[in-house]
C-alpha cells in the first residue's frame, strides 16, 4: 500500500539518494553535482512551510527496500521570483528506480495537485527536460498541458537540452484573485 504524507527534515536523506541517480545519470535534472541531505533538508526549510513537499512511503516493488520507505517526493516553489507570479508554482516530482511504473508517482502527483488547489494557488508549472516520455505522461494524466518548448537551453553530459513547459490550470480565480494560503495551515489534502 502507498501512502502520501507531508515530507519532514527527516525524510531529507532519502530524498538526496533518490535525486541523485537523476542529477549523476540523466540529464533530467540540470544539477550537476547531487545535494547531500542537509541541501535538501535547507531547501525545504527554505519554503517556510508556504509550498509542500510531500513523499510517497510504501515497499519498493522491486524489494530493495522495506515497508515504509520513501518511493518518491513531489514539490511546489515559486515559478518566478516576481511577486506578479506569486498565484502560480513549479512543481517537481521525482522516484525511487523501483517505484517507477507502479502507480505511486500518479498517487504523489494527484495529491500535490490537490493540495496546491486547496492553498488557492491559480498556475501549475512542470518543467520537464526532454525528451521524457514517462515524465509526460504523468504530467498530462494529472490534468498538465503542453505549453512550449525552450529549445538548446541546458547543457550537460556534452549536449544541449530542450525542456518542455507543461502547464495545469488549478484554479479560475476571480479579480483581484484570493492570496495562497501556506501549506502549514492547509497540510496534505488528497481527491
């Protein structure tokens, strides 16, 4: 069975070692060098609990590990850093070798997106380094649309990148649109 629930310092380890298989060998991530868990840890501390970070636990399909594991973490941050852009959210999801293909990652998306439409916010943004098959079809069957290209933008592993821009509509929002509530006073909410 798959849980969903708020990520918490102490997840910060398993979340580094999940991320790094993508940052060392892919260039799904544009990171070059994988952030250890105190990274990690002071990259959700730096949300100040207003975005989720949120972790799928479960056994590992493949058994590599046990029950209760993180098989994966999804998250929101600002989309931009102006504050016209303060209704709208990147979102990331990343899992566990095993625990691809089983279902979790749509369970961890779906709440994620949930949770950003109980917290008001208008715009979901994924960015998603291309080509990605698998990362595009959980995008799209979480309700994202594609919404350009970026061609040649990211260099790595001696290539150039395009990322694609998939975007969700979390909300109509009235004039002027309500502020986003912090995740600190909405937590985890699933359909």
């Amino acid at each position: 069975m798959i849980a969903i629930r708020a990520a918490t310092p102490d997840d910060a380890e398993a979340i580094a070692e999940i991320y790094a298989a993508y940052v060392t060998g892919s260039t799904i991530s544009f990171e070059e060098q994988p952030p250890d868990a105190a990274a990690i840890a002071e990259r959700m501390a730096a949300h100040d609990g207003f975005y989720p970070w949120l972790v799928a636990t479960g056994t590992d399909p493949l058994g590599e590990t046990g029950p209760g594991a993180i098989l994966g973490y999804a998250y929101a941050g600002p989309f931009r850093s102006r504050a016209a852009y303060r209704f709208s959210v990147e979102t990331t999801i990343y899992l566990a070798g095993g625990a691809r293909g089983q279902g979790a990652g749509r369970l961890l998306y779906e709440a994620l997106i949930v949770t950003l439409r109980a917290q008001g916010f208008a715009q979901a943004m994924g960015v998603i380094a291309l080509p990605n098959g698998p990362s595009i079809s959980l995008h799209e069957a979480v309700g994202f649309r594609r919404a350009g290209v970026i061609r040649s933008i990211g260099y790595k592993q001696g290539q150039w990148i395009d990322i694609g821009l998939w975007q969700c509509e979390l909300a109509h929002t009235g004039m002027p649109p309500p502020e986003p509530r912090p995740f600190r006073d909405v937590g985890v909410v699933r359909g």
